[in-house]
C-alpha cells in the first residue's frame, strides 16, 4: 500500500504549510516526509468537522456500527504491515508492534458494538408526579490528541468511541509517530466515514495551535493521552470554555512482590509488566516494591532474564528489545539511571548506554533505598529499580507515595491478601498475579494525577456523549 504522507481534512487528502520529517530511531533514516498544518489547514478541519456534526450525529448508530465493523477487519487482514510500519517508526519490536496492532482493532470492533448499545432510562420520579428519561447525545467536534508510545492503539481507542457516539473529530498525533495514526485514518476513508467526521492534522507551532483549537467555541471535547505536565497545561486552557476533557496521564506503577508470592510466576509477570514495549507505557511497571525475605530471590532471577534479552533493530528476527522512540527520549533514560547510581543504586544489570547509531538503551536492574530520586520518576524505558519493606502495610504506603494512580501491580498467593492490599491501593487499576489487564472491555484510566474519565469498557463512549434529562408530564 502506499504510504500516506498528507493531512486528510473533509475527507481529502490534502498538502500543508510544509513537512516533517520521520526517524527510524533504529537507525536515524528518514523513513517520509509528511506534511504539517498551518492555521488555514487547521481552520479547516475545524470547519469541517463543525459542518459535518449536524448529519452525522443523526446518522443510525447501525450504520456507524457497521463502519467501525469494517475498520476492525481491515485493520486485521493488513495488521502485518501495519505493525513493520509501528516497528519502524516507533522503535520497537515487532513482536510489540503486532500485539499492539491486535489490542488497537479490537477498540474497533468494541466500539462497533457499544455503538447500538448506548443505554438510556425511562422510569417514574419517586413523587409519581412525571416520569424521568434520560437520554444521551453526542458531545460535538472533538480534537484528539495522542502520544507516540502507542500510536495506533491510543488512536483507536479515541477515534472509535467518537465514532460510535455520532461524533466528528480532529485528530492530532505525535510527530515521531505520524505515520501509524495516517494508515488508520485512510483505513476509515476507505471503509466510507463521510466527509468532515475525521480529521488529520499535524501542527508546526503545535503548542500555540492546539490551544487555539481549544478556544475555538466550535471544539466541545478535547480526549489527551500524554505527560501529566502537559495534561495540567491543557486543563487549565480547557476552563476558558469549560471545555470537557478526558485525560490520560502519566503513571509511576508500583509492583509490588509480597513474601508468599510464587517468585518464577511474579518475575515471568514482571518481564511483561516491564518489557511490554520496551518499557515505554504508562501502564509499565515502574517501582518494584519487594518483600526482604524474597528480594534475593527476584532480584537475581529478574536480573537473568533482563540480561537475556536480545538488543536490536525491531525489525530484526529474534529482537526483544528495540530501541527508544528517538536520541531524546533515551537520554533521558540514561540520565535518570545515572543519576540513581549517583545517589547510591546497586547495579545488576545494564545501567551503561552503549555507543553507536540507535537510541538503544539495555535492560537494566537495580537496587535502590526508599529514598532514591528514580522512585518519583516515570522511567519510560527498560528500567527495572527495586526497593524492599517488610510489612504489608510499608509496602502500601511506599505504592502509594506518588502523585500518579494509574495501575498497580501485585504479586500474592494469597487471594484474600492480594484484593485487601489491592483496595488499599490508590490507583485507578490494578492487577493482580497479572502483568497486564489492558483491555478494550474493561475501563482504561487512573486516580489523582494520572488523569480523569475512562476509556474503554462500558465507559469509553461516554467520555464523546452529553446526559440529557427531560421530565415527561403524566
């Protein structure tokens, strides 16, 4: 398939102010040059998705059913290319990149569901003077913007509740990351969503034009998946307008390891919980809380299979661990480890940036004290810092001393202990003898300042539809 390199506003295939270049982090080639967005373009998008709102919220929730249907099922049968093009872009393996391609149709396919599924009520009020209904409509124009670590999954997960709710939108992806969310937006071209319902843009001033976006009073709805520092930014411009937001932010996930725990089971979930893409999702394990009587015990078994995996270019055979979104992002990484070996971290693996082409960091194992600057930090990448305590009730207390509440992790064999440790938890999910739950059916989201609404599940296409209550004379 050719690839599209192009802004796609009112259902064309449109050219910019001027264009952008793509990365193999892998390498550093540019794999295209796609187009960006001045303030013309993004007006346009703007105006097209308003116009197209009126026809398309009234469309049958059948036949946006059926789109989303035919969606699911392309991006299935070209899920191969779809996810080398992941793999390219973004950096990491393949084996990654096909998962997440499987994860990001199946919104697809939920969505198509949800879509005629959209519950209502219609009952009596308790004075029996009226009775009540409650209905829901879509919210309006939506702009959606997603990060670079997922870029089809967090795509879909936005553009098929929007779909199923009768909402247009506007989508804004990451810049290292473009390509992805282009095949998916000509996927729903293809599959006929009618001119204006979804809209591509790519910003050169992207802060400035976003927040103008945000103040146009034809936006209603604004789904972010990024940084808490920018999701903080973003609520702040939202209160001008009132503008509905749905967030997800950033995470500092604790795994926690108690002392009955089956150590092979909670290292084989912590290779998951960790590695899933390279380490760089929100949802990845990032603070490993582990019981002294068994911290030896993980600690070195952890250590062995971190050090076993094979470093390369994602689309390399046998690859386990491909290489950051970009030279940027694996700094960071570097420097956050140097700067806990600084403050008295034990290595036992990796810990030293290699020379050469590639934004390539190792998996890296390290031992810290509660008081170590790496344990308030999310590390996006293939870091694995551990921390022991020695009660139920120290580990709960060190889980919970962050900011985020995302996920949590919690490995017991104990049922009735891991659920009351797991309700103790201050985090918006968490799994249990798991090292992932994510899931189209179930509700995707956080506490505190890992973000507000939910996605997926039941709840995902509400973040796109406004209650409406009228009371009905009797």
């Amino acid at each position: 398939m050719e690839m599209k390199t192009d802004l796609y506003i009112n259902g064309e295939w449109v050219k910019g102010n001027g264009t952008l270049a793509v990365h193999n982090p892998s390498t550093g080639a540019v794999i295209a040059e796609i187009q960006t967005a001045g303030e013309a373009e993004c007006e346009a998008a703007v105006a097209a998705a308003h116009a197209a709102f009126p026809s398309w919220s009234k469309t049958s929730p059948r036949v946006r059913s059926e789109m989303l249907r035919k969606a699911f099922e392309i991006m299935t049968a070209e899920s191969d290319h779809i996810a080398r093009l992941i793999s390219m872009e973004n950096g990491k393996v393949l084996s990654d990149a096909k998962g997440e391609v499987a994860y990001a149709a199946e919104f697809f396919r939920w969505f198509a569901e949800e879509a005629v599924r959209t519950p209502g009520d219609f009952r009596h009020s308790p004075s029996g003077d009226k009775r009540i209904l409650v209905t829901h409509q879509p919210i309006g124009v939506s702009l959606l913007i997603t990060p670079w670590n997922f870029p089809a999954a967090m795509a879909t997960r936005k553009i098929g509740p929007a779909i199923a709710a009768g909402c247009t939108m506007i989508l804004k992806a990451a810049g290292e990351t473009p390509l992805t969310a282009l095949w998916i937006i000509d996927i729903l071209h293809r599959v006929g969503v009618p001119k204006g319902v979804v809209n591509f843009i790519m910003p050169t001033e992207t802060g400035p034009m976003i927040n103008k976006l945000m103040h146009d009073p034809r936006v209603r709805n604004l789904s972010f998946t990024g940084s808490t520092e920018v999701g903080r930014m973003l609520i702040k411009q939202s209160a001008d307008l009132v503008l509905r937001t749905s967030m997800e932010l950033g995470g500092n996930a604790p795994f926690v390891v108690l002392d009955d725990a089956n150590i092979d089971e909670a290292v084989a979930g912590a290779m998951i919980a960790k590695m899933r893409n390279g380490g760089a999702a929100c949802t990845a394990a990032n603070r490993f809380i582990v019981a002294k009587k068994v911290a030896d015990e993980f600690t070195t078994k952890l250590a062995a299979a971190m050090g076993a995996l094979k470093v390369a270019d994602g689309l390399t055979e046998g690859a386990q661990l491909g290489a950051s979104v970009s030279m940027k992002e694996r700094n960071k990484i570097a420097e956050l480890v140097d700067a806990a070996v600084a403050a008295g971290a034990k290595v036992h693996v990796g810990a030293t940036t290699p020379a050469g082409e590639g934004a390539f960091y190792p998996a890296t194992v390290i031992t810290v004290d509660k008081k170590n600057p790496i344990l308030a930090q999310e590390v996006f990448g293939p870091v694995a810092p551990i921390v022991t305590f020695d009660t139920d009730e120290e580990a709960i207390a060190l889980a919970n001393d962050t900011e985020y509440g995302l996920i949590s992790y919690i490995y017991s064999s104990d049922l009735k202990r891991a659920i009351r440790t797991a309700e103790a938890l201050e985090a918006g999910m968490v799994a249990i003898n798991r090292g992932v739950i994510s899931d189209p059916a179930a509700p995707f989201g956080g506490v505190k300042q890992s973000g507000l609404g939910r996605e997926g599940g039941f709840a995902g296409i509400h973040e796109f539809l406004e209650t409406k209550y009228i009371g009905v004379e009797i």
